[in-house]
C-alpha cells in the first residue's frame, strides 16, 4: 500500500510510504530554497514531488491530512468516522 501524508500547515512537508517503509520525505522550506517555515499550500508542489520519485498521484493508495481536530462545543465529542 502507497501512503501519502501531507502537513500543509506552518512547516508543511510531504512523507511517501509504501508497506510501512519511507520513500521519501521532503519539508516544504527545502523545495527551492522557500523560506522557513513554509506551508505546503499548493497541490501541485504535491504532484511535482511524487513524479520526482516516479509515483503518479494516481499510485498513491492514500492521502493522510494532518490538522487539528475540534470537539463540538455543543457534544465535546469527537465525530464517528467510518472506515
């Protein structure tokens, strides 16, 4: 299984995983000497990196997101989510 993570936020970077082992790992600032503390905010920059190491978006089996997860103010329970 192909497994992308992407942080997109402050200090964005790209992981790529494939059967529980590291491909490839690149942090945002390092993309064309970006300045630090660089999101990763375009999905292009997404497409370039995986092509550089031969994956077509298309490979890739899944895309984790990270983010910060708000309980509802009304429940203060996080949502189900179906697997």
């Amino acid at each position: 299984m192909l497994v992308c993570g992407l942080k997109l936020t402050h200090d964005g970077g790209l992981a790529l995983i494939e059967d529980g082992r590291l491909v490839t790992s690149v942090e945002a600032e390092k993309l064309d000497n970006n300045r630090r503390f660089q999101p990763l905010d375009r999905l292009e920059t997404v497409a370039d990196v995986l092509a550089a190491e031969g994956v077509a978006v298309t490979d890739v089996d899944r895309f984790v997101v990270d983010g910060w997860f708000a309980p509802s103010a009304r429940t203060r329970t996080p949502p189900s989510w179906s697997t």
